[in-house]
C-alpha cells in the first residue's frame, strides 16, 4: 500500500479541495482529530458518534466514538465503556424497546466516573437513547443528548374485537353490537394514525299505548359523532358540534343495547313501559318514553312518558277537549343533553265535545329529528322522523316515533321513518288489532292502539343499536 505525507494540500484555484472519486472510501483512524479553529473528534463535530449497525446482544466493550444498538429482549447486558479521555464519545439505544424490562448497564473504566459518581448508570427508560462525553475526572461521563422513539412517531392505529366487524371505505372498520357485549381496544393508537373512534347509539324505543286512543311511543335517544374520525361520511343532523368523535384507552368498553318498551294489553290503569338506555363510554342515549292510554275510562294521570324521544299523547274517551287528564304529549331529550338526542311527541285529540264518532286520536311519538305530530279530527298522529346516518357504509335511517291510534272512522297514524310503528285504528269491526311494533335495532317507537273489541296491546319499542367506526390502516 502506498503512503503519501503532506503538511498541507491547497486548491489550485478557488476555495474546494476534492479527495478521490465518486464510490472511493477514506478510512479516518479512531482517534484522529481535524482543526480548524477547534478539535473535531473522528473527522465529525465533539459529541457525535459513528454507529455501529450490528445489534449487540450480550455483554461487550463499547469503543470511543461509536454508538450501538443494544437488545435486551433475552436478558440484561452491561456496556464496559473504555478509559475515559477527554471529548471520548459513546452512545446507546434501546434496539428492542426493552430497557424497562431488562435493563443496560453502563460500567465505567477503573475509577472513572459517571455523572460525578464512581458506580453504575442503569438504563431502564423503554425506547430511550443516550450519548455520553468523557469530561474530566470530577464528572466522567456525561449525558449530552437523550431521546425517545416517541419523539419521531410513525403512525398506530387502533385495534379492537368486539361486536359485528366489517370493513368500509377500504380503511375503516364498523363494529355493530345489536346486544350487550364489549368493544375490547388492544391498540389505542396515536394521533399520526387514528386514536380516537367515531359512534352512534339509539337506545330502545318506547311502547305505543294500548288503553283506549293510544298515542305512540317515541323514539330511542339518538346520539352520534360528527364523523371526524373515521372518513367523510353522511350524518344525521344529530352528529353535529359541540358532539365529538371519542378518544379511546387500550381496555374494555362495556356496551348496553336498549330493549323497547311493552305495549299494555287492556291492563285497565297500567301503562305501557318506556324503552331502556344504550350505552357506550361517556354516551348514554335515553329510552324512548311510552304512548299514553286513555286517562280516563280508567284513569291514569300524566302525560305520555319522557325520553330520548316523548311519547304521543292519549285522544281520551268521552272527556272534554280542555280535560286535564287527556292529551298530554311527552318530552323529548330528557335528560337534556347537547345536540338533543330526540323531538317532544304529539298531544292527543279529544274533539269537541262527547258522543261525535270519529272525534278521539292519539298522538305521534316523537322521533330523533322531527316532533310527532297532534291528534287531528278523524286522524292519529304521524310519528317524528328519525335521523338517517351511514356510518356503516349505507345511509339507513334509525328512531322513528310511533304513529298515533285513531278511533272509529278516519285514519290511524304512520310510523316515523326510522322504524317507528303504525298506529292501529280502534273500534273497527274485526277489531283494531295490535299497534305495529317499532323495528328491531333502530329504536323505532310502537304505535298506538284502542282496545274495544279487544283485547289489544300497544305496539312493542323496537330495540336500540350501537355502532362504533374508526380507521385500521
């Protein structure tokens, strides 16, 4: 191998010199220094380390100016660092992810210090990188540059099992729960990817009433995300601010689905029963209140039930239509909460006076966007419509109010789109039959019905429905 010795090598011209050519390698001794208005160490700037890209593994000498990669997934390893000399360089980093479970040890040289103190330094940070310079004799070692994987995030997304699991959109996946169950995260991600999840629950709907002029039942509460989380989708005018798409922990979330309320069967002074909550995380959506019976012929005072969504109010049964006792509709969003998760029902009719055929009607359930309508002359009530979403991938509209009963002559009320049921129409020959039953998982409200020839029962809530969406990949 030849040897060329110089003092010094200049331009010819201008201020560049050009060692060798393209692909050509200059090996620099360890230890060798360049000056110019300072000392660089190993041809790069003090405190800079060459890293070595062969993982260590096992116990080893580190040498000065080089860092390593250290694996501590099979056990401890301890780092022998070399007699210190002043601006001698190493560094470390945790490989694996492992130092919180099996730790690196620095052992200093002879009587060198680490940090000021003649002992160990145990490295025991998950991901963490180091560099040391050797100072002086007082201090030794000292940390001049430390870091965590964390502060150069790669994307993570959420991972979870629980429910009905399909994937939408090619990135996203829906996890459906028509029963209880549990949305298990095992990843929770990070904000590079995705961490937080979109949702929308309905809880049960509430019962038609089934005493005489029943009004229908309303809606499950309804409550969703804007949509923000997991790819443009199309919302219901409920998923909207001060609403938010939820951050989730990597654990278990419990998931309640809500049951429709039961329609009474000519039980005389009982009434129908309301629809029960969903729930998911910090969401809880109300059952949908129950459709009034008749609050006369027997009696049962108060209007129809609260709830996500009210219940319609009863037409009475030969009362006055300034009778205390007759038409009063239920209250929607109750317990209030930001967007409203429902719409107030309709008031029932109780006609003009007593002893006119065709003059009782119940009102409409309310439904997740729109009031249940009022009783009218001869007509049930409609029930409200429900909010349409397509969170799942195909907009379908979920907790319609229940329609309205009509007595005699006229027409019964329909039920919200949404799922709400039909009312019945009462006293007709063959009997008014059944109020039609709120459809399974949309929170749908029962329709009305009247019990003369009977018996015959308020229409069932239909159940509730959860459903949680957010982005995989």
């Amino acid at each position: 191998m030849s040897e060329v010795k110089v003092n010094k090598i200049s331009p010819r011209s201008g201020t560049e010199v050009t060692l060798g050519d393209s692909g050509d390698t200059f090996t620099i001794p360890s230890g060798a220094t360049i000056n110019n208005q300072g000392t660089a160490t190993n041809f790069g700037a003090t405190g800079s380390a060459s890293w070595v890209t062969t993982v260590k593994t096992t116990d080893f000498t580190a040498v000065a100016g080089e860092g390593y990669f250290v694996n501590t997934t099979s056990g401890e390893i301890d780092v022998a660092l070399p007699a210190g000399t002043a601006g001698a360089v190493i560094a470390v980093k945790d490989y694996a992810k492992t130092f919180d479970t099996n730790n690196c040890i620095l052992v200093p040289n002879g009587s060198d210090k680490i940090g000021g103190l003649a002992s160990n330094s145990t490295l025991t940070t998950e991901g963490t990188a180091v560099t040391l310079v050797f100072v002086d004799s007082t201090q030794g070692w000292l940390v001049t540059d430390s870091g965590l994987q964390t502060d150069a995030p790669t994307p993570a997304f959420i991972t979870a099992t629980g429910g009905t699991i399909t994937t939408v959109c090619t990135n996203f996946k829906v996890h459906t729960f028509t029963g209880p169950g549990t949305f298990t995260v095992s990843c929770a991600g990070n904000a590079c990817g995705s961490n937080t999840v979109d949702y929308l629950v309905v809880a049960g709907g509430g019962a038609g009433g089934g005493q005489y002029i029943g009004g229908g039942g309303g809606a499950g509460g309804y409550r969703e995300s804007p949509g923000t989380a997991s790819g443009c989708y199309s919302v219901s005018p409920r998923g909207v601010a001060p609403a938010v798409a939820l951050p989730v922990t990597a654990t278990g979330y419990p998931i309640t689905v809500g049951a429709g309320g039961t329609g009474n069967n000519n039980s005389g002074a009982t009434d129908s029963t309301s629809g029960a909550n969903s729930v998911f995380s910090t969401i809880t959506s109300a059952g949908g209140g129950f459709g009034k019976q008749d609050q006369t012929n027997p009696p049962t005072s108060g209007a129809a039930g609260p709830g996500g969504s009210g219940g319609g109010g009863n037409g009475g049964s030969g009362g006055s239509n300034t009778d205390p006792q007759a038409q009063q509709k239920g209250s929607g969003n109750t317990p209030p909460v930001s967007p409203a998760q429902g719409s107030d029902g309709g008031d029932g009719y109780n006609g003009p006076a007593s002893g006119n055929p065709g003059q009782y009607s119940g009102g409409g359930g309310g439904g997740a966007t729109a009031v249940g309508a009022n009783g009218a002359f001869q007509c049930g009530g409609n029930g409200g419509a429900g909010g349409t979403s397509s969170i799942n991938g195909t907009p379908t509209a979920r907790a319609g109010g229940g329609g309205g009963n009509n007595y005699c002559t006229g027409t019964q009320g329909s039920g919200g789109a949404g799922g709400g049921g039909n009312g019945a129409r009462g006293n007709t020959p063959g009997g008014a039959g059944n109020g039609g039953a709120g459809t399974v998982n949309t929170g749908g409200g029962g329709g009305g019905t009247d019990s003369r020839p009977g018996p015959n029962a308020g229409g069932a809530g239909g159940s509730g429905i959860v459903i949680i969406r957010y982005r995989f990949q």
